[in-house]
C-alpha cells in the first residue's frame, strides 16, 4: 500500500492542527482562515486524509494529572487469545478506561496480552476500577498486574517540520 501524499494545502492543514485546534467555538473556521481555504474544504480535506490514513484521529487528550486524576494504572490482564478482542472491546468501553488494546505475550516472562489504562485520583481508586475489570472478566482472566506511572512522559504525535 503506498503511502498518502500530501499536497501543500493538507501540509499546511496539518500544521496549523499538530499542536491542537483552536480553543474556540468554531475551530475549523479558525484552521480555514489561518490556512486560507473555505470551512467546508477544510473538513472535506480531513476527512479525506483520515480515509487515506494520513492522519489516524482528531480528539480531545485532556490532561488527566491537570484534572486531579494523578495515580495511573496499567492494567495487564492474561485472557485467551480466542478471546481477547471481545473482552477487550467490552473493557475498552467502560466509561474510567482511558484506552485498551492488545498486545503480543513475551513469554515466559510476560503473559499478558490484554491492556487498560484507569486513571484515579488515588492508588485505591485505581485499584477500586481494576477490582471492576477483574470482576467482568470473571475466570476468564488467568492473572493481571496493575502497573503505575513513575512519572509524566509528554504526549505528541507525528510532527511536521
């Protein structure tokens, strides 16, 4: 599969969005007189690069540690592999799971193969969230670990230059 191209308008496009929208109430307004373009191209021109796979997602990455949720748990689960997409779109639809996925065993040191990220204000609270998990997943959960933040790692994704 060849990789999208972009032409200097999706370039400048992309630009003007890397380091988030505009905080206002219409924020591809605010992108389409900054790149020069009407609105409607500019959505048309996103979702055209998010068809293609230029760009995988626009959304929000709210800041968790600014909200006071500072204690960060990744929950790591062992659930058959015949199951793991199932449950792990079950866990990855509970409303304190911040994101989900699967990820390949090293075994045998690593089992795991089922991941969820809880945020909580506190360990206890993290830990309240896994006890739910563990409690949907029943005896389809072989084993898990919670393993917590040791520190804040910056966000960003691709960035142009």
């Amino acid at each position: 599969m060849n990789a999208p191209s972009l032409d200097p308008v999706d370039r400048a496009l992309v630009l003007a969005s890397q380091d988030g929208l505009p905080l206002c109430r219409e924020p591809w307004r605010a992108l389409a007189e900054q790149v020069g373009i009407p609105e409607a191209e500019v959505i048309a021109r996103l979702q055209r690069m998010l068809d293609q796979g230029a760009i995988r997602r626009i959304g929000a990455i709210p800041n968790h540690y600014r909200l006071g949720y500072t204690a960060n748990g990744m929950s790591v689960w062992d659930v058959t592999d015949e199951r793991v997409d199932e449950l792990g779109m079950v866990i990855g639809a509970l409303p304190f799971v911040s994101h989900c996925y699967r990820r390949p065993r090293a075994l045998p040191i690593w089992p795991y193969n089922l991941f969820a990220m809880v945020h909580g204000q506190s360990r206890d609270a993290v830990a309240e969230k896994v006890a739910v998990i563990a409690g949907i997943l029943g005896p389809e959960a072989r084993a898990h670990q919670t393993l917590y933040s040791s520190r804040i790692l910056k966000k960003s994704g691709l960035r142009l230059k």
